[in-house]
C-alpha cells in the first residue's frame, strides 16, 4: 500500500497488534482477499461513533486522503505490550561548578617561616652537607668568586638546591636603579635592603619546601646597619654564614676579568678587600680560596659545612 505524500505513516508492524489494512481503513473492502496473519488475532473492538469519520473519497487504487488515520487496535487477551523504550537525552547538562571536581592541577605550599638551625642526628660520624637541607650565606669582597662557588656547589649537590644572589635580586630594577658604584646614600641602601628581604623571603619559601639555598652578598663587618644581622632577621637562625677571602692581589685579577657595573675600581676594591678583614676573629668560618679553583673550592665548603651544622657558629 502507498501513502500519499504529507499524510502520517503507520507504526511498524508489531506481532500482535499491528496495523492491518481493515485496521487502517474500516470501509475498505478486497474481494477475494486472504486475511493476513493479523486478521486471526481475534475481533476487532468497536471504536465507537468517533472511529468512522465518514464516507471518504473513493480515488481507485490510491489511499484516502483525506481521511485521518485511525488509531492502531487495542492488543488481544493475554497480551503484554512491551515497555517504553528509554528515552536517550541528546544533551546532556553539565554539573554545577560547584559540584565540579577540582581539577585544576593547583598545589597548594606550605607558608614560609625563619629557618631553623639544622638538627643533626645522633651519630658518631660527621653529617653530610650535601645531604642536608640547608641555608648557607656566602660572604666575601668583589672578585672572590661568591657567585661562582655558589652555583657550582648548589649544581653539584645531591639534594635540590637553590642559588640566590643578592646582586642579581637588587639588579631587578630597571629603570631608577641605585647604583652603589655611584655612591653610597639614602636610595642605593633602601634598595638594598629591599634586595635583601627579597633574598630572605624567596630562601625561606624554598627552605619549606625542602629546597636548600646558598646566598651570596658583600656584608660588611663594620656596617651593622646592612651586615648579617639583617640576614638572620630575614632567613633565620640555622643560617650558616661562610666568608671567602682571597689575597688582594687574587681579587684585583678577577675583578680585571669583569665587564659592566660588575666591575669595579682597583682603589675600591682594595677599599672592600681591606674591610672584609674585619671577618678574622668574628667566628664565622674563612677560606682563603687564593689557591684553590672552583671545585676545590666547593670540597672545602662542604667541610666546613659539616662542622657548621655539628656546631652551629654563634653569630
């Protein structure tokens, strides 16, 4: 049977309660015809006055159209008309973002405090410096080789280790930096210190975290203003202050080797050589690095390290 175009097409054929075309079309008569499988399912019920809609066109072979299409016959006795199929949502709403996991990959850090002294635990042999979490504050005049020393000890320990240099921190500013070549006043000491915190906050974040760190700055023994106690106020007690201290002529070498602001006059640095003397009888830990080059250098740091931490200079 064809349907005409635009009218609604019948349900698929079901076992049991399919429609047949008496089903379909009630006034339709087919001489001859076999009644199909359908037609055995027992009596079709009588719909009522509202089923027979009126006599509809005859168009031949063609279907009706304009009848409305009848609705499909109640199933036999006995039949159980299979359930609703579930329906499938096409869209699928997103959760709340309150209800959202957390997912964005943030970790959280524990809040930075004042290093402690190291704790070195009971043993009869000496503790290993490259094994321990530590802040060591390298001091020393221009061209004595802090910077060098530092990066290379912090590349080579067995922990992870972080190198911060307080020349570096204070040159950050670009535009309206004081440079202490330029005189020493007001400005080039409030960036200084500004510097300095700087250093001190970075080192005790890193220290929570489980990172070591070697600093490295020019403190001067007769300057209490800028000298190590600032240092200590901003890292912490367990800082463990080293100075390097090579002969004037070493540090008039190295410091020819350098370019930029970095470098300085001879009479300065024989100025800074002559103050940093004031070290000796202080307490603190000196080597005399005139004679060693960076890695034998390092190998002492890590012995005098080693004493440090079992006896924590008092400073």
């Amino acid at each position: 049977m064809q349907h005409a175009v635009g009218s609604p097409l019948p349900p698929p054929h079901q076992s049991g309660h399919g429609w047949t075309p008496a089903a379909h079309d009630p006034g339709a008569h087919h001489p001859g015809g076999h009644p199909g499988p359908a037609a055995h399912q027992g009596p079709v019920p009588h719909q009522g006055p509202a089923a027979h809609q009126g006599p509809a066109p005859h168009q031949g072979s063609a279907p009706h159209q304009g009848s409305a299409p009848v609705p499909p016959p109640p199933p036999a006795p006995g039949f159980a008309p299979p359930g609703p199929v579930p329906h499938t949502p096409h869209h699928v709403q997103a959760p709340h973002p309150s209800q959202a996991p957390e997912t964005t990959g943030h970790v959280p850090l524990p809040p930075g405090g004042p290093v402690g002294i190291p704790s070195v635990p009971p043993a009869t042999a000496a503790p290993d410096p490259s094994t321990t979490t530590i802040a060591v504050l390298l001091i020393g005049p221009a061209g004595a080789g802090k910077t060098s020393v530092a990066k290379y000890w912090a590349d080579h320990r067995r922990v992870p280790t972080a190198h911060i240099s307080l020349d570096d921190v204070r040159e950050w500013v670009r535009s309206g930096f004081a440079d202490p070549q330029s005189g020493w006043n007001d400005n080039s000491e409030a960036q200084y210190r500004l510097a300095r915190r700087t250093c001190g906050f970075a080192a005790r974040n890193f220290l929570a975290n489980g990172i070591s760190c070697i600093l490295d700055d020019a403190v001067f023994p007769d300057r209490p203003v800028v000298g190590l106690g600032g240092w200590k106020r901003h890292v912490g007690p367990g800082l463990l202050p080293v100075v390097l201290l090579p002969g004037l002529e070493i540090v008039l070498e190295r410091n020819a080797e350098r370019a930029g602001n970095r470098r300085l006059t001879d009479e300065e640095v024989a100025r800074i050589h002559g103050r940093m003397a004031g070290w000796y009888g202080s307490g603190l830990p000196i080597i005399d690095n005139s004679q060693l080059d960076v890695p034998q250098t390092a190998k002492v740091l890590d012995d005098v390290l080693a004493r440090s931490i079992a006896s924590p200079p008092n400073w």
